[in-house]
C-alpha cells in the first residue's frame, strides 16, 4: 500500500467508527499527479447526492504536460465508487445526530488503483483532544525511556 496523501487532522478532530474503502472517479490528466503525490485532501469532505458519494474539495495539480483545454479544475467535485450496500449504510450513518464523512488517506493498493479510505466520524470535544495529546506525549515518553 504506497500513501499518498494523509489527513491527519481527521483523527484529532474526528473519532473514526468506520472505515470505507473507495476507489475514486479521476479524468485522465488526473490520474499522474495523483500518482506523483501531487494531491492534498487536507481541507475535503464528503457528502452523498442521489445515492452517490462525492469528495469536495480534495485538490489535485494540474498537469503541466497537458493541454490547457484537456486540462482538470484542481478542486472539482469527484465521485466515490461505493457499493449499493455501502452507501445505504453510509447514509443511515449520517442520518445520525453529529456525524460525517470524512476522507482519511488516499494510497495505491496492490493492483495499481487510486482508492480512498473514508471514515464515517463523530466529532470531538475539546476535554477528548486534550486528552489524546495527553496519551501520545505519555507514549512518547515511554518510547524515549526504552531506547
């Protein structure tokens, strides 16, 4: 699994009860700055439209070797490939009070194909992130003391 790109602030904010694995809907001047790890989903979210998952802001280079007409919009809405069965569930996820789909990391799986970890995610409050920097820097310390 080679990672592209991570959202770390995903698991500082959110507390990830499900994970999805997603293959994503890319126009072919997409697909090489993808794979060069030319992409950011930082500041993305998803969202479901007509029983189909979409990722909004996940932004990806333009390619420089391409055309400007052949070219892709860099923040354009693209379309997660989700099962049927997925997406239902997913949808009763959300209908839940304070949850949301959040895109966790893109990577490349063993066959070659761009896919996204999404995860189905209830917001923490603050006292819960005070207290998940308390337990890394306690591991940290722990770490430090071993070696």
């Amino acid at each position: 699994m080679n990672k592209l790109s991570v959202n770390k602030k995903a698991y500082y904010d959110y507390h990830v009860l499900e994970i999805f694995t997603a293959g994503i809907q890319l126009r072919g001047s997409e697909i090489k700055p993808v794979k060069d790890g030319k992409v950011s989903i930082k500041e993305a979210y998803c969202f479901i439209d007509n029983n189909e998952v979409f990722i909004k802001g996940m932004h990806v280079t333009p390619n420089d070797k391409s055309n400007d007409y052949d070219n892709h919009e860099p923040y354009r809405d693209r379309r997660l490939l989700l099962n049927k069965k997925e997406i239902r569930n997913l949808e009763k996820g959300i209908e839940a009070k304070g949850m949301t789909l959040v895109p966790l990391n893109l990577f490349i799986d063993s066959r070659g194909l761009i896919k996204l970890n999404v995860g189905l995610c209830k917001g923490k409050k603050n006292h819960d992130k005070r207290e998940s920097i308390k337990a890394k820097d306690i591991q940290r310390d722990i770490e430090r003391s071993v070696k």
